[in-house]
C-alpha cells in the first residue's frame, strides 16, 4: 500500500487495478534505448511478472540514452542487468531475464502483453506475427533522430489493426541509430510514450486502445494522436480469426457498492482517520482512529468486524482505498465518510 500509495490516490486507480497489475505478465523485447526507460516505470507501477529479453551486451555509446547501465557494465548482457536494476527498484515483484533473441512463438506464450523495444523492422515484423499468432496485445515503439512512434496494436482481433496495417511494406531506406544518429532523450520519451500507454491500455484508463498510435517529433515539439484502423487487405492480419482476446481489463472494474456517508448520518460508526500525521495535526477528527493509509495493511486486523467502520480524509479518496481494501480483506461493514459536503 505504501509502495503505491501515490497512484492508488488517483480516482482511476482501485485496489482492484492494483492487483490486476500485480497478476499481469509482461514481456518486454529489447532492453535498450526504449526498454531502458520504459523497465523502471513498469516496474514501479507493480507489474508483477516481467521478462526481459535481450541478446546484446551493452556497449558505452549506448549510455547516453541506455541510462539504467553503467560505465562498468560494458560487455555485459542488457537483459541480465536491466533485470537486476528493477529488481533492486521493486523487489516484490518477479523479474526473468533471457540472453538469446526471440525467433518462434514458442517463446512468448503465457504472456499478457508484448512490448517491442527492438530497433529493426525484421524483429517488428516477426513480433507481430507472435503476436497474432499467441492472442497476445502488442505495443510497440520506434526511433528515429529527432521522431518517434508509440502505438497499441492487436491484429488477433477481426477489428483491430497489426502492425503492417501501419507499414504494409517494410521501409528499405531508414537508417539505424548508429548511422542517423539519435539524441538520447528522444529514445528515453518515446520509451516513456510506450510505458504509458501500456498502463493506461492495462487499466482502461483514458481513451486508449488497439490502434491509438502517438507520433512525436521532438525537434518541433509536436506530438501527434491517430486512431488506426484495421485494413481489410492486410496480408498479416486480414484472415486472422483466432477471437478476440480482450487485453483492457473488465473484473477489477466492478466494484463493490460502498455507501458515501454524510456526516449528519453517521449512527455507531467508528471513524477511521487515513490521512497522514500532519493533516490530522492541522486539522483533527474528534474521536477518530487514526490510522494512515500506508499503514492499513499491517494493522487493519486492529480494527473490530463488529462496528460500522467510516474511513475519512481530506477528498474521499484515500479514504475510499482505504475501504476498497477492508472490503477485499472480508469487512463488509465499511462506508466512506463524505468531508467534501460536510
């Protein structure tokens, strides 16, 4: 609770999401200049399972925009490091690494999501095959100098587009990083742009969903939203008729009624202060219990099964959190304290 605390105080964000996140398996293909940025923001979120796959060592003139290495890490695997640096960021969560290049299906089955974080049009291409092929959401990014491309692709749904349906034919003429050059921040906003929409697109945040693709240009300073659609003559995906796999979560979504409560109603409740030792210090509930939302996991078993419990704060928020997780813990008998009206 403490852990997510900040995101959790997002209306958007329940108890519910926060545990679908924690059930989530994630792969994410490529550990360099998009997955360097976009590994420590999903693993900060509390994406539960997360395996990185990468067969490159890192090399310095990756450092400028692969900032998770080291200047002492050169020659060593990205995946194994990218894999060590997160879990040393979020330790409660399950992180493998794989040394060898993807190539089949085979291996990306069991997985709930795809990230493409390569650098080639072969491996985005092959990628997106996988991911018709496993049922399995794709959302890919790219770079180019100054540009970049993030976009949620799902060529497995009959209304959906894949990847080709952006590119029907793979461009022969763009450049590698090494030869057109690429500013470091770039990659770092486009890996950004990628773990964004792969949270937003996990938990139904915003409208988000297969075919939102993001066009950047960081020279202009000009970002760009198109919503693809699905082209009939595709040569991938046209004939796919696997049924769609729906990737934007729906249980966690459907919550449990818990009662907004005016103050003037308030009968036998015992008041349950969430908000932290300053705001009650500022502002204080007469005869509340107080205890911070951070804290609620370690000490909800203090509170009694037997009363009405009333959770309060400053908006109804975390106070709702706190309630959304007493009632997943089995307490029915709790209700959110309405300050805003009072």
């Amino acid at each position: 609770m403490n852990r997510y605390s900040k995101q959790m105080a997002l209306p958007d964000i329940t108890q519910a999401h926060q545990g679908f996140l924690k059930g989530t398996k994630l792969l994410m293909v490529g550990a360099g200049g998009l997955g360097a940025p976009a590994l420590p923001y999903l693993a900060g979120a509390g994406i539960g399972h997360i395996t990185i796959s990468d067969a490159d060592n890192v090399d310095i003139s990756n450092l400028h925009r692969q900032t998770i290495f080291k200047s002492a890490d050169a020659g060593r695997n990205k995946a194994e490091l990218a894999a060590a640096y997160i879990r040393d960021l979020n330790p409660e969560i399950n992180v493998t690494a794989i040394t060898q290049k993807i190539t089949s299906a085979e291996q990306c089955q069991g997985f709930d999501i795809i990230l493409d974080g390569t650098d080639n049009f072969e491996s985005k291409s092959l990628l997106n095959k996988i991911s018709i092929e496993t049922k399995t959401p794709l959302i890919g990014a790219s770079v180019e100098q100054f540009s970049g491309t993030a976009g949620i692709f799902a060529g497995l749904d009959s209304d959906a587009p894949c990847y080709h349906c952006l590119f029907p034919e793979l461009p022969i003429d763009c450049k590698s990083c090494n030869e057109a050059g690429i500013l470091g921040t770039v990659a770092g906003l486009a890996g950004l742009w990628q773990a964004h929409l792969t949270l937003c697109f996990l938990l139904g945040i915003g409208d988000v969903g297969p075919g939102t693709i993001i066009s950047m240009d960081f020279k202009t300073m000009r970002t760009q939203q198109l919503q693809l659609h699905k082209n009939p003559e595709c040569k991938i995906c046209k004939k796919s008729s696997y049924g769609a796999k729906k990737p934007v979560m729906t249980a966690p979504q459907i919550l449990p009624h818990i009662p907004l409560v005016h103050p003037d109603d308030l009968e036998n409740h015992l008041i349950v202060d969430v908000r932290s030792f300053e705001e009650v210090f500022a502002d204080p509930i007469e005869n509340a219990l107080h205890m911070p939302l951070q804290t609620l996991p370690a000490q909800y078993n203090e509170l009694p099964t037997d009363k009405l419990l009333a959770f309060a704060c400053s908006a109804n928020i975390r106070s709702r959190k706190a309630a959304e997780y007493l009632y997943s813990m089995g307490y029915t008998n709790v209700c959110v304290l309405d300050r805003l009206t009072a």
